[in-house]
C-alpha cells in the first residue's frame, strides 16, 4: 500500500514532457473522430467547460488541464488505498466533488485546445490513457463508499477493464470513437450521485437491504453496472474483429482473477490492482498504436499472471504471501505500466 504514493513523482515527472509539448504544431494529418452519444457530456461542454476555459489564465495549457483532473482522481485513490477500512463517511461529500472536478476539467480541456487550436495527438493521447486509469479508480472509489462481496468487486474490476480495452481497440480498427448513451460521463455522475445519496438515511438503509439470494440492493447495482460494461465491451469486440483475439485474452485474464478473489477473498486488492494496471499500460499501447497507425498490440497476459502467483500461493497449500511481497509486486506493477505508457507517449513526439 505505501508504494502507490511513491509513484506519482514517477506519474508527474513522465508526463512532464508531454506537457511541454503543447506548444508544438499538431501534425497535419491529425483528426479527432468521435461518435458520441452522451446526453449529459454536450451539456458539460455547452454550460461548465466553455465558462469555465473562458476564465482559466492562457498559460494553463490543454495537457495541463488534463494532468490537473487526472491528479486529483489519482490522489483520491492514493487516499483510498491507504484507509484500513472503508471510505469514512465524512469523507463521501468531498471525495463526489473532486470527482465531479475531474469530470468537467475532462471536457475544459477539449474546449481549451479546441480555442487554441492545439489539437493534437500527445493530448488526444494524454486524455484517452489517463481515462483508463481513472476509470479503475473512481470504481474502487465507489465500492469503498459501500464495501460488497470481494468477488463482486472483482468482477467489476474484469469489466472495466473489458470495457476499456475494447473501446480503444474499437477506435483503432474504426479510426473512430463511439461512445454510447450510458457511457463513462454517465457512469461517473452516477457514482458521484451514488455517494451523495449515502446523506439521505432512506437511501442509506437501502442499499444494504437484503434483495435476493442473500445479496444486497447494491450488490446488484454492482453486478448490473458490470453487465452493462460486458455488454458493450461485445458491442465494441464486434466492430472491432482483429481485436477479438486480443480482447479474448483481457477477458481470460479478468476471469482468473474473479476466480482467484472468489476462493481468496484477501487478494482483491491485488488483483483489482494488476488488473487495473494492466489495462492502463494496453490502453496506452492502442491509443498509440492508433494514432501512429501501427499494427494493434498484444495485451500484456503473462506478466500480469506471474504478478498474480504469489496472491495465489495459499491455493497451494502454501504460506499467504507476506505484506512486504504484496508491496514489491505492487510497486513492479505500477513502475511497469508507468514504463510502458511513457514510452507509448515518446512515440508520439
């Protein structure tokens, strides 16, 4: 748990460049595509990010913008992590609000460079990678307002990272985004809609009322909010048909781990972690790939199922691994990813 903290130095410092390069000259074959059916994401550009871009000094560039929200999404989540229990209750008020931050500062940015007329891929790039990363974050934000069974929050964690995986691969093959009507602008209102409801009593007590099969009613939130990511992780995989392979792969690996914190509800933590991990550093290759219109690359399986072995050591009849092996593997995980997405951002400078 203590080394996420140390790695947002290394965060900082490797998007640094990128951020410096708002000043350079998007490439002239550059075009954003994007098929966005959202009803709330044009009323957040409309209404808040264009008044807000208006008053924001000149100096702030787009990629600052974008780093800015990622941050605080990233600190919210260092914060998370470090709690012994569950998110305070205190604490669901603030945390809604960071987040609602976040989700506007995510539509300032487009409209600021948009203004500016520094479109480019480095931002496109920044934007995209580090919605994938927060995606993971502000559902464990969610599940520790409420805490449900391990496995459940695993399996929510294997279908964001389907989800992620294949609406990136879905680009790369349509050179276009599409998002849908229930897409992550909805998804994150109403997790911050979800917090604030824990002010009201009524609804407070509802959603630890037992409904069916001994699961809660926000148990199955939780699993409808992980089936309708499924379902349009497929949605993405069928106009997406040289990623299946690769999306066949991410969906093994999310299975292990829901299996693994099934039979081992100790290792959540973990798994949701090298899940989420994993999911952020292949995102960052297929964006890149994308916009380098480079083949499509392969998900990174192996290193996140040896990363998973020792979590699995007590199946084995072996010793549960210790908290100082727990922390290295962590920290050999987010190095990793933080590796592979600065390397996928040189390659587009």
């Amino acid at each position: 748990m203590a080394s996420l903290p140390a790695t947002l130095p290394l965060a900082a410092s490797n998007a640094l460049p990128a951020i410096r390069s708002e000043s350079k000259a998007a490439r002239p074959t550059y075009e954003y595509r994007c098929e966005d059916a959202s009803v709330i994401a044009p009323w957040i550009s409309r209404c808040l990010a264009t008044r807000i871009h208006a008053v924001l000094p000149r100096a702030l560039s787009a990629n600052h913008i974008t780093f800015l929200g990622s941050v605080i999404v990233f600190v919210c989540g260092v914060a998370v992590w470090a709690l012994p229990s569950a998110l305070p209750f205190a604490w669901f008020g603030p945390v809604a609000l960071l987040i609602w931050i976040y989700c506007v500062l995510d539509h300032v940015d487009g409209c600021r460079a948009r203004a500016f007329g520094t479109s480019g891929p480095v931002g496109e790039f920044l934007d995209h990678s580090l919605d994938a990363g927060n995606t993971f974050i502000i559902s464990a934000l969610v599940l520790a307002c409420r805490p449900t069974a391990p496995w459940i929050a695993a399996l929510i964690f294997a279908a964001s990272a389907l989800v992620v995986a294949a609406t990136w691969c879905e680009q790369h093959t349509r050179r276009s985004i599409r998002l849908p009507l229930l897409g992550p602008v909805e998804g994150v209102v109403l997790s911050i809609l979800f917090m604030l409801s824990q002010y009201i009593p009524a609804l407070r007590e509802a959603w630890v009322y037992p409904a069916f099969a001994g699961l809660t009613v926000f148990d199955l939130l939780v699993l409808a909010g992980a089936a309708g990511m499924f379902l349009s992780a497929a949605s993405s995989a069928r106009e997406a048909l040289p990623a299946q392979s690769a999306l066949s792969t991410l969906a093994a690996l999310g299975a292990i781990g829901v299996t693994l914190v099934a039979l081992l509800p100790s290792a959540l933590p973990l798994v949701g972690l090298i899940l989420g991990a994993a999911t952020f550093e292949y995102a960052a290759r297929v964006i890149a790939a994308h916009l380098n219109r480079a083949a499509l690359p392969r998900p990174p399986l192996l290193f996140a199922c040896l990363a998973l072995v020792p979590a699995a050591a007590p199946l084995a009849g072996l010793p549960e691994s210790p908290a100082w092996l727990n922390a290295a593997i962590a920290t050999a995980v987010l190095v990793r990813a933080s590796w592979v997405w600065r390397k996928a951002l040189t390659s587009l400078q």
